[in-house]
C-alpha cells in the first residue's frame, strides 16, 4: 500500500515538474518572434540573427531541460 | 531553372530500400516485439569487480560509456590522421575528409573572429573547435546502430524472458518472466553525452579556461570583476552595490558549470529516453523520424555548447565597463 503511494506521488512530482517548461516555451516563442521580426524588416541580418536565435533559444531551453532532468530523477534514481 | 524544368522528377531507386526496410521492420517488430528496457540515469557498469577503488573516489566501474569515449576519440584521431596525411602531401587544393573540415573551420574561425576579435581569436578559437568537435562526434555516434542494444544480459528484478537465436546469442521477448528468471539488458556502448560526468568534465573544463584566458587579457585586474572594491572607497554608495553585482557575477560563475553540464545532459538523456520509449511503443517506421529530430538536436547542442565557450571566453578578454575598449 506504501509502495503504491510512493509509486503515485513519483508521478505526480514528475508531472509537477514540467509545469516549469510553460515558462520556457513562453520565452522561446517571444525571442522567435522578435528574431522573425527582425529578419523581415532587415533580411540582410538573417545569418546573425539566426545564430544569435539559436543561442537565445538554447537559452531558454535549459530552463525547460532542467525541469525534465528533475523529472527524469523522480521517474528513474528516486 | 530551366535544367530543373527539362529533367523530370524520378524517385529513383532508393524508394525501394526504403520500402524493402519498412517491410523488413514490420517482420522484425512481430518476429520479436520489442520490450521497454530498464532506463537508468547512472552508467552502467559492464563487469562486476570494480577496475580500481581508492579512498576518494570509493569504486570505479567500467562503464558502457567509457567504452563510448574510446570510440570517439578513435574517430577523432582518425580525422586527425586522415587530415594530417593531406597536409603531408602538400597540395594546396584540400579534397575528400580535409576539404570538409578545412571548410567547417573556416567557418568556426570567422564566427570567433566576428566576436571575439582579430587578436584573440587565434588563442580562443582551439577551445571552441575542440569542445564542438567532441561534443558533436560524441552525439552522432549516440544514434549509430548497436549502442544500447547489443550487450549483456543480467538478472534483474523487473526482468524479461530470453530466448535463444542462435548458439550463445539471446534476445529479449515480451512477456512475464518467472520470478528470479527475468533478465534484462546492458549495452557495450551507450551515447558519451547521457553520462553526466563527461558533460560535467567539458563544463570545468571550459569555465576554467575562461578564467584563465581572463587572467591572461587582464591580468589580476580580472578579478575586480568579482570582488570590485576599486570604487568603495571613493563613491561608497555606488561602491556598496558594485561589491554585490561582483559576488552575484561570482555566483553566475558557478551557474554557468551548472547550466552547461545539465543542458547537454538533459537534452542528450531525454532523447535516449524518447527513443527506447517510442520503439517499444511503435517499432515501425516512426523511430526513423525521432532518430532525425535526434540529428538535429545533436548538431543545435554541440554547436551551443562550443559557441557559449566561445562566448564567455571573448566577454572575459574584455574588461567590463572598460575604458580602452569601447
């Protein structure tokens, strides 16, 4: 009985967990727009832009990779 | 476009390879259902004795990624040699395996000179080429075929049945396995970038070669950066808020070890993951397109992981607020 209730709450944490990848999502989507943006009204900076989207968005992602690798912890080590 | 209007399209001969491997997958997959394999976040460790045990670091496996490393730095010596030979020969045009990585270096090199300056991008660009090229290779060996499903089997809790193909080889069947019979599965290899010591290790590695790179730019004035006390005394209000950013820069420091050695982990492991868990849900077909999005990720990884080195390393050759520079 113990052992399922442990088995639930894993899950739950783990779900709990990634509610922190909607911060990351908000941010990749806003740098994507502005990069966009920028590329329309300037098509000459494409290549800069683009690197420096890549970065911006590598960026944001840890923080939703973070999330995941705290969730893989509860799943798979706890 | 007008060679593109005359010629018509034709698929070829390679869509019969693909269909002849779809087929080929659509037997494998009901000849031997795949099974969902024990996922652990640690290496495994190939034998049962531990290689060596010392007081600090207790017992030291074999690990299947270790194994990894081997393979990876045999590619990479490869290139080397393969690279050196055409430098030997003395002809000017490179062609075949140089040629290629002549063109990615130049690209590299420009990239670091664009930010990091005439002068310093001959001292930085080492760094940024040599993290990028082993966290590349590392990553694309990870979705070769054979790691983590070619390797030994050892009895386990939440095991599987075996059955034997041929003389001495085993795979894994579905199924429940009786109690204490179960076996499951280690790989020889499995991807250098889901052990988190090596992403660790290149993380050190490069936030310490910053540091070092600074000292050089700079010499003992790099560390007013983090313990600024030039304005303290002068302008103590100002002086009091400097002292604070410079032990936040101190901390963000530490940050970027953190953040560097998790984001190519946590990427690398959550695509290890996603793929033992789709083919064990859909082993027809659809793991090829994962194995793509896998690619991508891979090359976007090692790329960043190169290019922030790179990054901090051109801001540390700069003073902050410096008065020369700007």
């Amino acid at each position: 009985m113990t052992g399922d209730i442990v088995l639930a709450a894993k899950f739950v944490g783990a779900g709990l967990a990634m509610i922190g990848a909607l911060g990351a999502g908000i941010g990749i989507g806003l740098s994507v727009q502005g990069a966009l943006q920028g590329m329309a009204r300037n098509p000459d900076t494409y290549g800069t832009l683009l690197t420096n989207m890549i970065l911006g968005i590598a960026f944001s992602e840890a923080i939703a990779i973070y999330c995941l690798v705290i969730a893989f912890l509860m799943l798979f080590v706890l | 476009m007008e060679a593109r209007k005359s010629r018509k399209w034709r698929w070829g001969v390679n869509r019969w390879f693909v269909l002849l491997f779809i087929v080929l997958g659509i037997i494998g997959a009901n000849l031997y259902p795949p099974v969902q394999p024990h996922i652990q976040v640690a290496a495994e460790a190939l034998t049962e004795r531990p290689l060596f045990s010392s007081p600090v670091l207790g017992d030291v496996y074999l690990t299947n990624t270790m194994l990894a490393m081997v393979v990876v730095d045999v590619i990479l010596l490869l290139v080397v040699l393969a690279v050196q030979k055409a430098v030997r020969t003395g002809s000017l045009v490179p062609q075949g395996i140089s040629g290629a990585v002549e063109a990615l270096f130049e690209v590299l090199y420009n990239l670091t000179e664009s930010s990091a300056g005439a002068k310093w991008a001959k001292t930085i660009f080492p760094y940024f080429s040599i993290i990028m090229l082993t966290v590349l290779v590392a990553n694309l060996t990870k979705l070769m075929p054979g790691y983590e499903t070619i390797g030994l089997l050892h009895l386990s809790e939440h095991g599987y049945p075996v059955k034997e193909l041929f003389p001495g080889i085993f795979t894994l069947v579905k199924g429940e396995a009786q109690h204490g019979e179960g076996y499951n599965l280690i790989g020889f290899l499995r991807g250098l970038s889901t052990d988190l010591n090596f992403t660790v290790a290149l993380a050190l590695f490069s936030v310490f070669m910053t540091q070092l790179i600074g000292v050089r730019a700079q010499g003992v004035r790099y560390f007013t950066k983090f313990i600024n006390v030039t304005t303290l005394f002068s302008k103590p209000g100002f002086g009091a808020i400097d002292l604070a950013v410079g032990l936040l820069e101190l901390i963000s420091e530490f940050a970027k070890i953190l953040s560097f050695s998790f984001r190519l982990f946590g990427n690398m492991f959550a695509g290890l993951v996603l793929l033992v868990l789709v083919g064990s849900l859909i082993p027809v077909f659809f793991q090829s397109t994962v194995l793509l999005f896998e690619f991508f990720i891979g090359l976007i990884q090692a790329f960043v992981f190169g290019m922030l080195t790179m990054v901090f390393m051109a801001q540390a050759t700069q003073g902050h607020g410096g008065n020369e520079h700007h």
